[in-house]
C-alpha cells in the first residue's frame, strides 16, 4: 500500500505564516496537520475567552486558511489542526462562513469532549488530552478539515494514520509507531535543523517544515520537500524524539510508545526511518491540563555599569528593604547576572543586571507602592542609574498543574503496578470524559475509551555498555561530542542528551549520571533528578522536577520553558577522553 504522506504547517501559536501554502506547493502530501497549543497557549486562549465567550481559538488560523483553502481542496489535501484550542466548534464554524464566501465545497468536521473546565471550579481551562480516533472517525466520514481542541500533539498524525489504514485501537506497534513520527513532526521545523544542537551543519536559516511517509505498518520516513531548507538527519530526528519526553514508556490515550524500542536509519539525504517501535495498551487514566490564576507578578531590572558592581548591587536591594518590609510579597527573587566585562569597549558590555521579581495573591502588594519606590530612587542610589524599562503594576500569572481522570468502561490489563498518579486538584463531582466527533453533516458520533489499559510501570535500566579503554584526557565542554534539547513538561524539565558515534556512546552512558549532573547544573542540586537510559538511540534523557516551580506561565526562571536548560548542560566543562575530541 503507498505510504501516506502527512505534513507538518505549524509547531505552534505564532508559527510562520506562509508554511501552509509552502506544503501545499513544495511537493506531494495527502495530509497536513498544524499544532497550535501548549499548556502556556491554553492560559492565553482562556483569557482571550474571559474578554468574549465566542473567542478560546487561534484566530490566526481563519486568516493563513483563506488563502489556502482553495488550493488545498483543488489537490485533495485534507487538513487537521488543533487550532480550534477551547473553542473547536466555534472555529469549524467560521470555516465554514468562509468556505461560504469563498465557494469552495469544503466539508469540516470538529471533536469535542476535553473541556471539563465546569469539573474544577477556580480554573480558567481543564481539557483532557484526547487521542486520535475521534479525528479518524471525521476523516472517514469524508472530512476535508477537522478541528480539534485539546488533543496530544501526537494524535494529528495517528488520527489520519488510523483512518487511512483501518487501524484499531488495539493495533498498538502500528499506533506507537505514528506517534513516533507525531512527535517528530509537532513541532515543525525543529525536526529539520530548527533549535538544533549542530545547526551550523546545514543551512537553517530557513528550514522547511517536515512531513513522514508513513506505512501501514506503523512505520515512517521522516523527509521535507526538494529545495526547502534545512536538513534531517538521524541527528534532528533524535532531537526531537527526545524533546519534552521522558522515560522509556512515552504514554498516550491511544497507547503507550516505548521510546526504548525506536530504531533510527538514515536512508539517503533527508530521510530517516523510524521502525520497530513497540506499543503497549495506554495507560487507565487521561491526563487532564489545568490552568489557573496564580496571582500577580512584578519585575525591575536595574542596570549596573563599570565599577564596584557587587556593592552597588547591595545597595539598591538595601534601599528596597523597607518597601518589601511594609507589606511584603508572598515570593521575593533578586538575581545578579554579570554580563559585564573588564575594559569593556562599549557600554552594554561593561553592564550587569539586577532582577527583582515579585509575586503575590493581591496585585496591591506588587504593585504601585513596590514600582514607585523603585523610581524613587533614580536620583538617591548608585552611580548611573537607570532601568530597562518602567515597572508597572504588577500583571497577572499563571498557574499549570496536571491531574488525571480514568478511562469509562476500559478493561485493565496485566502489568507491574507502580503507585497511581497523584489526582491532584478534586473535582466536585466524578469526572466522566465524551470523546465525541462531530461530523460534517452535524451527526454527534462518540468515540469509546479503549478496550484495554495497561498500567505504567517503570522499565528498568538496560545494561551499561562497556566503557572505553582507559587513556588520556581534556578537560572540553561537553558540547563537542554530544548533543542535547531541552524542554518543558508543567513545573519539571527534561533534558535529552545523545552521543553520535558509538565510542562517544559508551563514555557517556557511564560519565553523565545523575549526580554528574547534578553537579554540572547547580540549580537542580536540591530538586529530584532522574536518568532514563535509550540505547538504540545512544541517549540519557534527564527529568528534573519542579525546576520550573508552577510551570512556563509562572515564569519562576530566567528560561521559563527550559528551553536553553540542554544548552547550558552542553557548555559545561568535563574530562573528556582525547580520542573522542
């Protein structure tokens, strides 16, 4: 059977704006599928919908498709996004207003069923992360587009993977596999050189957005368009495979994919197979998103130039005391960033920076008496004052947490138990999940939980390679033999580090161990660090919890989403073997 051929047009809210029109006339594809949300994309749809009640969707989306529709329809490309974020049907339905103006015969289809925000009272958004039937049953029904909401980003490729070659839920090496090629393809052109460790490898000023080829075996060919730019390699699939994930079992309401078990093969210029993944029934509960009001937060960043940058420092926080003291925040964070130089031969480089950030419940606390004693010293603290931009009065943040709900009526399958996720935040009454696809036609088809759930087990650690021989050392960054991508996952981050050569493989595998780096990133020394090993893809894959304190919208960091967390791992200094160098 030919391959189905599904590519990617966006990674995220915000993405390039001419990518839908670049898949559509770059080369064949039967499917394209573009991803706009993540937990801090829920937050910023939840407000929109705050302000007015027909909002809670991308409204970017409408716009890119009116230039496309057509096009798409005239080459029998169906589309599959999740743009539709709180509000699916809401946008399905403007598509089709403006199929209407347009006069193009286009069919649009939309699921439903993850909004459970009336379950937990004090949220602003609760979506249960769907998988991919629901999509399935639209496309066959004969859907040209479908919308969903809250699904995993994975699911916009197994939905039209199922549709098209009959899967069931129950054909779960081919499910694992799709997602496999999903998560490569969700964040668009990271998987073709974008944010990639060894960027200066290729020409990524440009990269082009990815598609897969994918098999009716569940197996893919991960490639982009002739002539785009970019590149992918065995490298940027590994990359992305890795981002925002964690153990061996990588799991989904579909099924659980065992990451242990992917095997990368670079079959020309462009291409990478990704074959043998094994899949396991999914696991008995959904995971559910819930964003909040954390409160409110405040931010002044002082500048400090030349001299005596320590004790200048001191006296601004000094100065400040008073004003923190007489009504003080819940949360008071001061970070001195030295960015300065000796000598320096221009002002911006013999600058540090002092941050102050506040957080409280009531924005009075962070707000007009904290900003107004920080202006108030223009003209009473150190030499050459001045800040990088007013401070204002104090702007709401917020909170993510997840939480999990069980599947109706699936039966359990034998497995190791671990203990039970932690339910977190209660609902008021039993929370029960209608997965439903609402087709072209209007008719309401529910899509049932899976027949089997398997609860998730810890894999246990697979046997060390054996280390290289003993010899001469460097002391390098650890940036020159591996690579690394990091992201984030509600408060924790991940952190996927890999080797590209064998040799290398093997001196990690036994160098970089939790303590090790523990040790290389200071700030995770007191918080959980745990290291999943993935042989068949020479990688350690790091999750550290709650190193982002109450997740992205919480802006707890300087890098917020940990996006730069692997970066940093990859420029710290260790003995490295000189053969490797």
């Amino acid at each position: 059977m030919k391959p189905l051929r599904i590519g990617n047009f966006s990674g995220f809210y915000g993405d390039r704006s001419d990518a839908l029109r670049e898949m559509l006339t770059g080369g064949e594809v039967d499917v394209l599928t573009g991803d706009y949300l993540a937990e801090l994309t829920m937050l910023i749809l939840a407000r929109d919908r705050l302000k007015d009640p027909s909002a809670g969707y991308a409204r970017t989306f409408p716009r890119r498709l009116e230039d496309c529709l057509g096009l798409a329809h005239e080459r029998g490309v169906r589309i599959v996004t999740n743009a539709g974020g709180l509000n699916p049907a809401g946008l399905a339905g403007e598509i089709r207003r403006l199929a209407d103006r347009l006069g193009i015969p286009v069919r649009v289809a939309h699921v439903e069923g993850d909004d459970l925000t009336a379950a937990y009272p004090g949220t602003l958004a609760a979506h249960a992360y769907l998988g991919g039937f629901g999509i399935a049953e639209c496309l066959r029904a004969g859907a040209d587009v479908v919308v969903t909401g809250r699904v995993t980003d994975a699911a916009l490729v197994t939905g039209p993977a199922a549709a098209h070659f009959g899967w069931r839920p129950d054909d779960h090496d081919r499910l694992a596999g799709a997602v496999a090629a999903g998560h490569v393809l969700e964040c668009g052109t990271q998987a073709t050189g974008g944010n990639y460790a060894f960027f200066a490898e290729g020409d990524v000023r440009r990269p082009g957005f990815p598609l897969a080829e994918i098999h009716a075996d569940g197996s893919s060919v991960i490639t982009k368009h002739p002539g785009t730019g970019g590149f992918v390699d065995v490298g940027t699939v590994t990359a992305q495979l890795l981002y925002e994930t964690g153990g061996a079992r990588y799991a989904g309401p579909d099924v659980t994919a065992r990451l242990d078990t992917v095997r990368l093969v670079q079959e020309g210029p462009d291409r990478v197979r990704i074959e043998g993944v094994r899949g396991e029934a999914p696991p008995p509960t959904l995971k559910v998103g819930l964003n909040r009001l954390g409160g409110f937060r405040n931010e002044v960043v002082f500048v400090l130039t030349g001299l005596d940058i320590e004790a200048k420092a001191a006296l601004v926080r000094e100065q400040l005391a008073d004003a923190l003291a007489k009504s003080p925040p819940s949360e008071v964070r001061w970070e001195l960033v030295r960015t300065d130089r000796a000598d320096a031969d221009t002002e911006e480089t013999a600058s540090a920076l002092l941050r102050l950030v506040v957080r409280d419940p009531d924005q009075q606390v962070v707000g007009r008496a904290l900003s107004g004693a920080a202006v108030e010293l223009a003209l009473a603290s150190y030499p050459g004052f001045h800040v990088l931009a007013p401070p204002g009065k104090g702007s709401p943040y917020g909170v993510f947490e997840d939480v999990y709900v069980p599947h109706v009526g699936a039966t359990h399958v034998a497995a190791t138990q671990e203990p039970a996720p932690d339910m977190g935040t209660v609902p008021t009454a039993p929370v029960s999940v209608s997965h439903v696809a609402v087709l072209h036609d209007g008719r309401r088809v529910p899509v049932p939980p899976p027949r089997q759930t398997r609860p998730l087990a810890v894999v246990p650690d697979p046997p060390l390679p054996e280390p290289l021989p003993a010899g001469p050392a460097r002391r390098a960054p650890l940036g020159l033999v591996v690579g690394a991508r990091s992201g984030d996952k509600g408060g924790n981050a991940n952190v996927g580090v890999w080797a590209r050569s064998e040799d290398a493989w093997r001196w990690l595998a036994h160098t970089l161990t939790a303590d090790t780096f523990r040790r290389l990133i200071p700030e995770s020394r007191d918080l959980p660090v745990t290291r999943h090993l993935l042989p068949n893809l020479r990688a350690i894959n790091f999750v550290v919890e709650g190193i982002l304190g109450a997740g992205v919208a919480a802006q707890a960091r300087f890098d917020p989403q940990a996006k730069a967390l692997g970066e940093w791992l990859r420029s710290r200094h260790l003995d490295i073997p000189e053969a490797l160098l």
